[in-house]
C-alpha cells in the first residue's frame, strides 16, 4: 500500500479505499482498548459480573471526557484540508499549531473538573453500591491520562488528512497492542484487577501519543508540527467547525449514560446490576460495528474538504458515494456476523449462562436498525467535512433526541430491557429525515466552492 496520497489528482475510489481501510481498522483496534479491559475484568475470579458492571458504568463518562478532542481534530481536520487544497500551507500549520494549544488546554482543565466531580458523576450516572468500588478505582486512574487519550485522538487526525493514513493506523495500533500485552500482566499476575486495566490503557495510550507527535513533527511530512504562535481567531473557527462532531460524540455518552441510570432505576436491586452488566457486553458488541464506520468517514474526510477547497465539485460527489458504498457494505456484514456469531462474543466477556442468554438477545435487538446507520454517519461526517455545520449539528441531535425519548418512555410502558429497543428507533427515524436533508442541501454547498463548470456536474447528486 503506498504510503502517500494526492489527494487531489488519485483516483477518487481509489484514494476513499487507501484512506478509509487503515483508518476504519485504525478504529477497529481502538476498539481493543475498552474491549478487551471489560474482557479481562469480566473474568477476574468472584467479581468479574460486578467488576464488568462497574466499569460499564465508567463507560460513557470516559467518551464524555474523550471526545472534547473532536473540537480541535474535526474542527480544525477540514480547515487543515481546505488550506492544503488551495496551496495555503502556511496556513494549513497555523491551524495545526493552534489545535495542539486546545488540545492542551482541553487536557489540563478536563482533568481537574472530572477529578473533582467523579464520585457525583459515578453516582448519579448509574453506579450501584456493588459497583462504585469498581467504577471509582478505573475512573480515578482513567483521569490522570487525560492528556495522553486526548493528544492521541486530536493529532492523530491530521495524520490521516496529510494522506498518512498509514501512520495513523500505527498510532492506534501501538497502543491497541500494548493495551492487549498489560491488561493480562497488570490484572491477573500482578493481580492489581480493575486498576490494572486502567493503568495498562493510560500506558498505552501515553505510547499512541508520543508516537503521533514524533510522527506529525518529522520534516517529511507535508505540513510538520510546529509551535508557532497563538490565533485566537482560528481556535474559534475550529470550535465552530468542530462543534457538530464534538456534540455529536459527547451526545453518544450522554444518552448512554441515560440509559445506564434507566435500567439501573428501572431493573431495581434485583435487576439493576444484571441489565447494567449486559449492557456493558452490548455497548462492547456495538463499538464493533460503530467505531469502524465512523473511521470510514472520518478517513475520507480529507478527501472531501481537500477537493472543496479546491473546487471539484465531482471529485466531491464521488467521494461521498464512495463513503456510503463502504459503510453500507461494512454494516451488512456485521448485521450477518451479529446473528451468526453473537454468542461466541458474549463469552469473552462473561460464563454465567443467564447473563450470556440475555446479552445475546439485547445485541440483536439494539442492531436491529445496523442497516440505516450509514445513511446517518455519512450525512453527519460528510456535511462535516463540507463545513455544513448546522446541517450535521442538527441531524446529530435530532437521532439524539430520538433515542433520549425513547429510553425514557418506554420502560414506563414495558420491561427496563425494553429501553434497547430506542437504538434501532432512532436509527430507523433518524437516518430517513438526515437522508433528505442532506440530499436537499448539499448541492448547494457543492455549487458554491465549484466552478460553472463544476456546479453543472452537481446537479444530480
């Protein structure tokens, strides 16, 4: 695979496969991170189904904490792409220079805030009396890395939108890999439990950030790292950018974090904690499913804002096909895999025979609607890229607001389990509204950064 890409004279199809496979298994392997620590904690001997229910719990928070990085690497991705594209790599670095700045900043005032909020945060977002000794130990060492998981995240980005998708994948495999190597050690032979798999993801993602920043600093690349100076302007147009893909990350943990407090309140003491464990296996099964896609989409965001800059407007169209075309496929295979191979998954995780029947159960009930999520992450990401802002902020929300309703309301009516069943609702709903819209807007943007030309080309998209 070559190294490099030109985004702006490859083949469009081409360059979507080069950019979006690294980085969709880029996201695969992320995935390992979380995965793998709940794999290891759900069989630490006596208390690994409380121990995997607690961290369940730390789940959405750490996301929450985690995607603050989106402000900075896909609010300034785009802007970054679009100055290459129109030659300006001056200032394409001034961009660069200033989402590290935020990066930072981000970094050191996170820690504090949820240092000092995480035993609130733990109680009010699901933890039971059985879990918060759980939830509390992975959360506190969790913390104390956030530099690392939101340096790793942010600079990553701009790898992939210099066309080194290749060194991006390496950046999430390095720490994925090790990740895999410490949970075991730390867990089980120095029988540290769950602190050892919050300290083994705080190492290996310290790893995946020195390696990003050696990466973006060398002379070679297109537009290295540098200091430069401080653009107070151009933070706030990246927070304007990224805001949608901020919202729309934080906004996932939130309504995650609702549906723990859902199914602890409404399963009860006897009930709780079992839905709460299930549901740790679940949101396990869909990182699987979401992460890979959204690494589709995020890939080729280079290749949509770099070509807009531009101004080819075909170049455009025929990325965005292209988008939807992998994620489409990509989720039809994981529909298949889900109803084919979901209970070998389910015994990663956990031997005890009634918590493995009900994880299977819910997992082919919350990807029920697997289908129509590439319909949603390529309008969202891809208006992203366009800098369509509102358009992608709105959809984000809308299929948000979709799915709060449903975990809410439906368990006043049903069983708690019956909150699993707001996923494919809001899916469904969400993905015909972001289909039209988009269909509806995007020409717009296309016919304004194309030439006459161009916009004549852009008619039927």
């Amino acid at each position: 695979m070559r190294k490099k890409s030109d985004l702006g004279r490859d083949s469009v199809g081409a360059l979507v496969l080069r950019l979006a496979i690294p980085t969709m298994l880029a996201q695969f392997i992320n995935v390992l991170y979380s995965i793998v620590d709940r794999m290891f904690i759900g069989h630490i001997p006596q208390v690994g189904d409380l121990a995997l229910a607690g961290v369940g719990v730390c789940g959405p928070i750490v996301t929450l904490l985690s995607s603050f990085s989106y402000l900075a690497c896909l609010g300034g991705g785009p802007l970054f792409s679009m100055k290459m594209g129109a030659g300006n790599k001056e200032g394409a670095s001034a961009i660069l220079s200033n989402c590290l700045r935020m990066l930072l900043g981000m970094a050191a005032g996170l820690s504090l805030l949820f240092f000092l909020l995480r035993k609130n945060l733990l109680w009010w977002f699901g933890a039971s009396a059985g879990t918060f000794p759980y939830a509390l130990t992975y959360m506190t060492i969790y913390i104390a890395g956030t530099a690392f998981a939101l340096m790793a995240t942010g600079l990553n980005n701009f790898l992939i939108c210099q066309g080194r998708s290749g060194l991006g994948m390496g950046t999430v495999v390095l720490g994925a890999v090790l990740n895999i190597c410490l949970d075991p050690l730390f867990i089980f032979v120095l029988d540290m439990g769950v602190a050892g798999a919050a300290w083994a993801t705080l190492l290996s993602q310290a790893a995946s950030c020195a390696f990003a920043l050696i990466a973006l600093t060398r002379p070679s690349m297109p537009c290295p790292l540098r200091w430069g100076r401080f653009d107070f302007s151009i933070c706030r147009k990246v927070v304007t950018f990224g805001m949608a893909p901020f919202l729309t990350y934080a906004l996932d943990s939130v309504i995650l974090i609702v549906l723990n407090t859902t199914l602890q309140h409404r399963g009860g003491p006897g009930e709780g904690d079992a839905l709460l464990t299930c549901c740790s296996i679940v949101q396990s099964y869909m990182l699987l499913v979401a992460m890979p896609m959204s690494g589709i989409t995020l890939g080729c965001q280079g290749v949509i804002s770099y070509n807009l800059g531009a101004g080819n407007a075909p170049r455009v169209k025929k990325a965005l096909t292209g988008v939807f075309a992998m994620c489409f496929s990509f989720a039809a295979v994981m529909l298949a895999l889900t109803h084919l191979c979901s209970p070998f998954f389910v015994r990663l995780f956990t031997q005890n025979e009634y918590l493995m029947a009900r994880s299977v159960t819910l997992i082919k009930v919350y990807t029920a609607g697997l289908l129509f999520l590439p319909v949603q992450w390529t309008a969202v990401d891809g208006s992203t890229a366009m800098g369509q802002t509102r358009l992608a902020l709105f959809c984000s929300l809308l299929r948000k607001t979709i799915f709060v309703s449903a975990v809410i309301l439906l368990p006043c009516f049903f069983p708690a389990a019956s909150a699993f069943c707001a996923e494919p609702l809001c899916d469904v709903t969400a993905a015909c509204v972001s289909a039209a819209l988009f269909l509806r807007f995007t020409p717009r943007t296309l016919a304004e950064h194309c030439t006459p030309v161009d916009s004549e080309a852009t008619v039927g998209i």
